[in-house]
C-alpha cells in the first residue's frame, strides 16, 4: 500500500544545469536508489556520457552501491552507518573536506512537509565547510487515498498486524489518508498485544515517527538493506 509515489521533475532546469557542469564537483552523494535511477536516467537524456563524471567521488548509502554499480559506477564512499548521518561522518574524518565541492541530488517533495532527513544532511555538510550544491533529481508526492479505501478500513478495524513504513515521507503520507486520530488510535498509542504494530526502517524514520504521534514498536537495527527490515519484524512476531 505505498502512500507515495516517485515521478519525473515538472522542471529540469536546475538538474540539467547541473549535470551540463557536472566537472565543477569533487563530489556526488546519493541518499536514495530513486535518485540514483533519476539522475542516470536525466544523464542519459541530455545524451551526456559516463565519462563527464570522472573525476567525480561519489557516496553511496549501503544497497544503493549496487544500484550505482549497475550504471558502470563504483561508490568510492560507502558509510559503515547506512544513513547520511554516515555519510557525514565518514567525510569529517577526509583531511581537507573544507571547500570541496558536493552535488546532493534530492527529492521534491510535494503535498506534505519535508522531512528533516535532507536539510539536517545538507547543514552537516556545510558545517564541513563543504561547498553544498542541492539540486531536485525527481518527484515524491503523495497518493489519493480514495485508491486505498479497503485496505484503510482494514487498519480502522485492526486487523492489520503491522504497518511497516521505510521512510518518514512514507508516514507523513499515511496520516494524510487517515480521516482521524481514531482512525488509527490503535495503533498510534495502543501497548496492547493484539494492537497493530509501527515498523520502521532504521533509527532516523523511528524518531520521526514518533514525533509524528505514532507508537513504534519494530525498529530494524540492520537498515542496510530491506532484508534486515524484513528480519526485524519476523524476530519481534517471533519473541
């Protein structure tokens, strides 16, 4: 039941000012497969070749490295921490950071606020000293719920056992589908053993939910990949 969807760009014009001076980078940090797939897709289209990224570095957030792999890139920077907060952290320890020149390519997002995820990246990388340039790589914006309304009444009536979010704009889309607190109370706040349960995936998405109302009760501690996310639910349901 996605609560978002991914799509092209309204407007190009700020990427593909960017990708025309793509040799004006030292580095490129992904913070999502979508915006790996975008970015070579809208590199493809302007016909640009692989060689204008040579002398890019480029970041990468645990599976993702796959994904840029499979475009003949290889991620030269893979946190240890899968997360940008990780990626921060790795670059803190390269000796003179300061003044390097990094490409962010991000989502626009549209009909609910931004999650604090990509600012909090973007002024941790400034307080580097790095030389921040964001750019908006695709589209996330959320669904009508009218698609949703089986599988909505289904949660209303709890007979859902778990609702597994992998990233807070996917949980900022989902309060937007519900018509009220009490629509999913239950498994807002409920302790009770038969309650629906909140999963996320990872610390970051966790805290944002919570900050959201909602009572998380599965927060995967391998956020790798969604194999570990799939593992965390499975242990919780098995303890």
């Amino acid at each position: 039941m996605p609560t978002i969807e991914t799509c092209l760009l309204e407007n190009f014009a700020e990427l593909d000012g960017a990708l025309q001076q793509i040799h004006a980078f030292d580095w490129i940090a992904f913070t999502s497969r979508n915006g790996i797939e975008a970015f070579f897709q809208r590199l493809k289209d302007l016909g640009l070749n692989l060689s204008v990224l040579t002398n890019c570095i480029f970041c990468a957030i645990g599976t993702d490295a796959e994904r840029l792999a499979a475009f003949g890139i290889k991620a030269d920077l893979i946190p240890t921490q899968p997360s940008p907060a990780g990626i921060i952290a790795e670059l803190a320890k390269i000796p003179n950071i300061a003044q390097q020149t990094i490409l962010v390519p991000v989502p626009e997002v549209v009909g609910v606020p931004e999650p604090n995820v990509i600012p909090n990246f973007i002024a941790g990388l400034e307080k580097l000293g790095m030389k921040v340039t964001r750019v908006p790589t695709y589209r996330t914006r959320c669904l009508d719920k009218n698609i949703y309304e089986v599988e909505l009444n289904l949660i209303r009536q709890g007979k859902i056992d778990v609702i597994a979010f992998s990233s807070t704009v996917e949980v900022a889309g989902f309060l937007q589908m519900v018509d009220a607190r009490s629509d999913y109370e239950h498994c807002a706040i409920s302790r009770r053993l038969d309650a629906t349960r909140i999963a996320c995936f990872g610390p970051y998405t966790a805290a944002n939910a919570q900050k959201l109302g909602l009572n998380v009760s599965i927060v995967s501690q391998d956020y790798s990949s969604f194999a570990g996310f799939a593992d965390a639910i499975t242990a919780f349901f098995h303890h």
